[in-house]
C-alpha cells in the first residue's frame, strides 16, 4: 500500500575492517526490529561497528534500547560499538538523557569513529 | 567487433578511442546495408537481444547507467552525443533509446524530435534523463503521446531499471511471437509427432501456472512414452543449477533434494553442453537414495529457449531397450514445445513481478504536504491476474493556498495502460503548472488523447483545485466519478459536475466545471470505480456501500483510508483495481490537537507527524529545541500505550495537544490497562518524558490510563497563529 511512510534508510559500507551503518530517517517502535536486523549482521572479522546517526531527525528510547542491545552483543564478541551522533542533534540529546554515552562511545563524526576504533 | 561499443568496452576505453571508433564509423557509414558494417555488428542474428541505446556526453554517466542496466541483459550501445547516436540508430535494431536532455551538440530534445521524424526509428521509445525540473513541463507537452518517458537525475536504480525493462519486455514479446511461430512451423512439418506435440502444446496448459503446468507437462510425458519415470527440472534463479519441479513413477538418478548443480556429474555434463542423449544400463547415474526400482534406460533432453538453458526433461524405463533413436527424436520434438509453453509461463510470472514494481513507480512515491491540507492515498491492484491498472493519482502544490488533486482510470490493463496511465498524468501535471482551470485541463488533455493516442483509448479523469484560503473545491470530471464530502457531523455528499464524456470520446463537449465550498475539518474523498463496482450488482449499491463506510469513517485521513476499504472491499478478490485519495481541510487556527488511532506501532510515526503539524500550524513560534522535546515526549507517551496497554484486538487511544497560559499539555488515553514495565526499555520511555516535561502525571483507573504531561514554554513563544 502507498499509504505506508518509508522512515527510515539504513545503508552499510564495509570499510577495511570496520563496518560503518548510516541511518537516515527516523526511528521508533514502527521500524526498529527492521533496523536491528540490518545492523547485526557484522561480519565476525571486524574491529568494529561505526552506527552513524547524523541523517537521523529522530529517535526516542525504542532506539535507545536497540543500540543498548547493540552494544552488548558486540561485547561479547569482543567487538566495539561507536556511535556517531552530532551534539544538537535532537537524537544526541535523547542519547544524553538516557545515559547510553556512559557505556557507549558518541563521537562527532564518522572520521573520528574510524579513527578511534583503528587506534584504540 | 571493434566497432560495438558495448558497457564494458565502454568502461575500458580512453575517450580518445572513442573518438577514433567515431571517425571510423563515419568512414564506413553511407550505406546501412554494407556487408562490412553486418559482419561487424552482431545486432542481425542477436535479434533475440534488443538493443538498449544510451545517450549521454558525459563519459562517466554512460559507465554509470552501464553498471545499472547490466543486469537487465539487453545489450548496451553508448554513444557521446545525438549525432552519434542518430548513426547508431541507422544500423543497429535498437529496443529502447536513455536520452540526455542536456548535452552539448544537438540536444536530447532536438535528437529526439529526429528519432521521431524518421519512419524506422519513430516507434522506439525513448526515456529522458533530466537534473532539471524544468525539463519536464517541455517533456510533457512536446511528448505526451507514443512511448516516452523520464527520468530525474539522480535516479532511483530500481526504478530506471523497471521502466526500461517495461520497454525491453515489450520488444522482446515480438521476437518472442516470431520465434514461436517459426518453432510451430518445424515441429509440425514432422507428421508422425503431431498427435504428441498437441497433447504437450494443448491450449488448456496456456493457463497454468507454473507448477501446475510442470505436472501437466510430467503426466503427458510419461503416458505419451509409456515410460516408468519422467521429470521436468528448471534453472534456478541463481542459475547455478537445475531444481526437479515436477515428477512421477519411479525415483529418477537425482540428488534426494532434486537439486543437480550444473558443475557435477553427466546429467550436468549434458545439460551444459544443450545436448540430448538416451542413456542406457551403466551409463545411468545412481539415484539417491537407492531405490529398489532402478531405471534401465533414460532419455535426457534439455530445455532451450534459443540458446539459453531453461531446464531438462527425463524420461525412464525399467527396461533397457524400451527406448530407440525415434523417441529421443520425438522427446526432442516435444521438448521444444514445452520451452514455449514452460517460458511464456516464466516469463508471466516475471512480468507480474515488474508490472507491480512499475505500478509503484507511476504512482506518486510520496503525496505533498501544503499548509492547511492532510493527504493519504491507497492503490490495491487488481485480484485478477495481477496485473498493472490503470488506475493513477496524483497531488501538487500549486501555490501556498492551492493544491491541484487527480485521479484517473485508463480502461483496461497492463503495460500499455500502464503507460498510458503515466502519459496522461503527465500532460495533466504540465497543464497545472500552467495555470489551466479544472475545465479547461481536462480540454486539453481531452484534445491532446484525440490527436495522439488514436482511437479506443478511454480513460476518465477527475480534476480538481482546493483552495485553502477561499475554502473551496473547483472540479471538473471527464466520465469519472463523483468526489464525496464527509463534513464535520458525518453527512456525506458527491460533488456533481455536468458534461462529463469520459476523454477520448467525443470532440465536441468541453467538461463544464463547478465550484462547491469546503468546510474546515471536510474530507474530500477521491475514487475509482473498482471501489464501487461488483460484477452482478447495481452501481448505487456501492455507492450506498461507500455512503455508510464514509460516514463512520475516523477523522484522520490515513485511517479513514483504511475504513474505507475495509468496508467496501474488505478480504475479496477485486476484478479490477482500486485508488482512493483522501483530502482534509484543515482547520485554520488554534483549537487542540485532537487523535485517535489504532493501537498499533504504525501509528506511533503518524501521531508524530501530525504533532508537528499541528505546531507549526498553531505555534510557529515555539523553538526547534522544544519542539524536539515535546515530540519525544509525545512519542514515548504514544509507544507506551501500543506496547503496554492491552484491549480488545481493534483497541484505539486517544491523544490531545493543547496550548494555554504559557503551558504545553499533552494527553494521551487508552482503554486498557498498563502492563507494569518490563525489562530497562519502559523505564527509559518513562524516564525520557518525565526528563522532558515539567510534570508527568500517570493516572491508572480499572477502565483505561491517561498520560498528562505538561511543559512550561517561555511566554514569548506561546503564541499561536
């Protein structure tokens, strides 16, 4: 049906050994299963996983959880989890507010991302 | 070969090649017909291989579409410019023409005008490319007939690859008719497998599906030879192997998945090499699992569609001898027929895969949003056959107060309608940039139908203009259904108009055009008559039908959609497809924010979505920061109910908006109870509204929960519109 809103994009680029996931769009409890299921399939050889949040005008507690979940499944794998969420940004401030950047990595922009998972 | 520019030639080359192959060309131009230029261009035998010509100036965009089309399997021609692609088109048997519009030299436009004026190259459809939106209006106007279409830079892959394999198919259906009739013509001349070809080429199996005729085919088969076994594989989508679709008797020497990977064993062997045998004792491969009946003998015969692998066909025995070179002769025979009828069954269902894509891509992808008016459309494809309507819908912006709205029915289906379909729609948008009036859009396209697409083309349209400032509705209809109104206290009313002769009927009327005002809070509703029409049952009957459907249909337009077509479609099969576009006027000023919505995850983004609306409609001047907050906390409060509160299986929640004294209240309500919060995730939602708004009341009773959440917004920015 046409009637359905396309939310959100989630595009993922495998560079060297680090996997970087763009969403852009917004993200909630209507579309968050699909995009946790784009975002797990990390390939078990990686450093790590760059999520990138800049295109995204949205997200509330629904993602909060999926990146929470993220990130303790890469744990275990011994892979790291950094998210790319620009300050003032609406979803930075959600990310604030729940507390995820004490556990979770939130860096400005992709570049830094990179460089901080190449350079531990 | 050196003169073909092919994509990946086209990839290779240094552009200073091209310019060589160029000269080169040109020196060995003046006649067509030239054995050398033949030899050369492989186009004459490769007639099951329509061209696909691309046109551009820019080296890089031709790789580019190259990579993109490379999938579809035409063959790719690049030229640099229109005059060479005006040379290419000489020579070559071309499917279908991707022009640039903007290109140095002679531009797409001016190419095109010569592609159109040349007798042998006039049918070839052609599809712009444009970055620029001003293109389009000229496109429309200049081409709104014969197969033409566009593009917009950048463009979406699926999409171009949709309409250009629209074009590609339809070439390809009339080599396909030629290569039937000539396989018939063969196959009959033998007249001792006559009997056998008309029992396996029996119209009857014309209707199957694939499956079902796969069986058919096996039983035929296996009675026709009086054979202990017979199967029919077919390629796989990955094409690496041949998949076992239908078989009877005894158990054929297959892998037990019925799987045979095209890199292992004789059967394999065979069907790579297209080549028949008649196998015997030993030379048969082993069954697995082992079965106590073993074949003794097997005829092995592939499946060709040209020169392509479509499948195998075996046929058994338990006696060794039962088999001689006639019957493999014979199988051979048959064979062919069944690549026709197993293709053209193929080659259906691929169709109904594209068409579907290509029905999505003519319909607006996304409706627009004026100020004052809240939109939602629904297509449903016919139940028949699957195929394309020609049903369409349309909405643009005219002018901060004015939004032009169509929706249109070409009579009948398929890719013709289809595109059809997408010529109308776009003449029609061109005349409303314009600035034509309901009436006269409807004239000109009237006119436009007349002098282009020839006779027994019928389609009806509905125009209209709504008119936020005047709070008004123009409309003009060429045969097309009347547009219903639902006002505020549930009456419904159609909008009547005279003179409506559907377009392509009759020169003479001009469609008269009616003005009727539109009440904030009014829903129009927009229709085709599949919505109405059932087989056996009288029109008014549906129009009833729809009458009740609308008058209990929700406020909001996305679930009046819904209702609607639950209450007159329902779960049956349609015999002809469906669209409906639903227009509200929204009120003007303040007043609260009043929803109700399913209690469903969907409804979360679209209860959003109308917040902020409603903001930028009622409090412009409210900063982004809290705007931000309190579409958070708006959120939250919504996710909360669809994932907590239980009801009854349609249970809807309420929410409301209000501004008021410097104070931002928002309240939603459910009808079920709260399940206490598991795991961290409900916290945080909790957390999150309690940290964004100034209070967070929760007010649980046996028959529902209210959330109120109230934030204080600094005096200067309360202030609505």
């Amino acid at each position: 049906m046409s009637g359905s809103r396309d939310l959100a994009r989630v595009s993922v680029a495998e560079r060297d050994r680090v996997t970087v996931a763009t969403i852009c769009g917004e993200v909630d409890i209507s579309n968050a299963a699909e995009i946790e299921e784009a975002l797990v399939a990390l390939p078990n050889l990686a450093l790590g996983l760059v999520v990138d949040l800049s295109g995204v005008g949205y997200l509330d507690s629904t993602g909060v959880s999926l990146l929470h979940g993220l990130a303790l499944r890469l744990r275990r794998r011994s892979q790291r989890l950094i998210i790319v969420s620009p300050i003032d940004s609406p979803p930075r401030r959600v990310l604030e507010l729940t507390g995820l950047p004490i556990r979770t990595p939130v860096l400005e922009d992709v570049g830094s991302a990179l460089a901080a998972l190449e350079h531990p | 070969m050196a003169r073909r520019l092919s994509a990946v030639e086209g990839i290779e080359r240094e552009p200073r090649d091209r310019v060589q192959m160029t000269a080169a060309q040109e020196a060995g131009d003046p006649q067509p017909a030239d054995p050398a230029a033949a030899a050369i261009d492989p186009a004459g035998d490769a007639g099951a291989s329509p061209g696909i010509l691309l046109v551009d100036d820019y080296r890089e965009n031709l790789i580019a579409l190259s990579a993109l089309l490379e999938p579809l399997g035409g063959r790719l021609i690049s030229a640099d410019s229109g005059e060479q692609a005006l040379r290419v088109l000489l020579r070559q048997e071309i499917a279908v023409i991707l022009l640039d519009v903007r290109m140095a030299g002679l531009d797409g436009l001016q190419t095109a005008r010569i592609i159109r004026s040349r007798p042998s190259t006039r049918h070839i459809p052609i599809i712009f490319l444009t970055a620029a939106a001003r293109d389009l209006a000229e496109i429309s106007l200049a081409y709104a007939s014969g197969a033409v279409d566009y593009v917009i830079k950048p463009f979406e892959p699926d999409i171009l690859r949709a309409k250009v394999s629209v074009f590609l198919e339809l070439s390809r259906e009339r080599a396909e008719r030629v290569r039937q009739t000539e396989a018939r013509a063969q196959a009959e001349a033998v007249t001792r497998t006559v009997r056998t070809l008309q029992v396996l080429s029996d119209t009857a199996l014309t209707n199957l599906e694939l499956d079902g005729l796969a069986a058919e085919l096996v039983d035929r088969t296996c009675t026709l030879f009086g054979a202990d076994a017979a199967g029919l594989l077919l390629r796989t989508e990955a094409a690496t192997g041949l998949q076992l679709q239908a078989s009877r008797g005894v158990a054929l020497p297959l892998p037990a998945d019925g799987f045979l990977d095209l890199a292992e064993g004789p059967l394999a062997r065979l069907a790579a090499e297209r080549r028949s045998a008649l196998l015997r004792g030993g030379e048969l491969p082993v069954a697995e699992p082992a079965s106590p009946a073993r074949l003794a003998s097997l005829m092995v015969v592939p499946l060709l569609s040209g020169v392509e692998l479509l499948g195998m066909v075996l046929v058994g025995s338990l006696a060794e001898q039962r088999f001689d070179a006639g019957d493999l002769e014979l199988l051979a025979l048959a064979a062919d027929r069944m690549a026709i009828a197993l293709d053209h069954s193929q080659r259906f269902a691929h169709g109904r895969e594209l068409v579907q894509t290509l029905q999505r891509s003519l319909l607006p992808e996304r409706l627009p949003h004026p100020p004052r008016l809240e939109l939602a459309a629904r297509y449903l494809p016919s139940g028949l056959a699957a195929q394309v309507g020609g049903d369409w819908y349309d909405a643009l912006e005219l002018d901060g107060e004015r939004t032009a709205v169509m929706i249109g029915d070409v009579v009948g289906h398929g890719v013709r309608a289809a595109t059809t379909m997408s010529e109308l729609r776009n003449a029609l948008r061109a005349f409303a940039i314009e600035g034509h009036s309901p009436s006269e859009a409807l004239h000109q396209l009237d006119r436009l139908v007349q002098a282009t697409l020839g006779t027994g083309m019928i389609a009806t349209v509905l125009f209209l203009i709504v008119d936020a400032g005047a709070a008004s509705v123009t409309l003009a209809r060429a045969g097309h259904p009347p547009p219903a109104v639902r006002s505020l206290d549930g009456r419904v009313r159609f909008l009547e108009t005279e003179n409506t002769v559907p377009l392509g009927i009759s020169d003479a009327t001009r469609p008269s055009e009616s003005s009727y005002p539109l009440a904030p809070g009014e829903t129009l509703l927009l229709f085709t008559d599949g919505l109405v029409e059932r087989r056996g049952e009288s029109i008014s009957v549906g129009l009833d039908r729809l009458h009740r459907a609308l008058r209990h249909a929700p406020a909001d337009v996305e679930s009046l959609c819904d209702h609607v077509l639950a209450q007159t479609i329902g779960t049956q099969a349609t015999d002809d497809d469906v669209a409906l576009l639903a227009v509200q006027l929204l009120p003007e000023t303040d007043g609260p924010l009043e929803l109700v919505l399913p209690a469903q995850a969907g409804s979360v983004p679209l209860a959003r979505h109308r917040l902020r609306r409603w903001f930028e409609l009622n409090v412009p001047t409210l900063e982004r920061e809290l705007r931000a907050d309190l579409e958070v906390a708006f959120s939250e409060a919504c996710t909360n109910v669809v994932r907590h509160a239980y009801g009854p299986r349609d249970a809807t929640f309420g929410a409301s908006v209000t501004v008021a004294s410097g104070v931002v209240t928002i309240e939603i309500r459910d009808t079920g109870r709260w399940r206490p919060p598991r795991g961290e995730h409900g916290g945080r939602g909790l957390l999150l509204m309690r940290q964004l708004c100034d209070r967070v009341d929760i007010d649980r009773r046996p028959d529902g929960t209210t959330v109120r959440m109230q934030r204080d917004v600094p005096a200067s920015q309360a202030v609505s519109s």
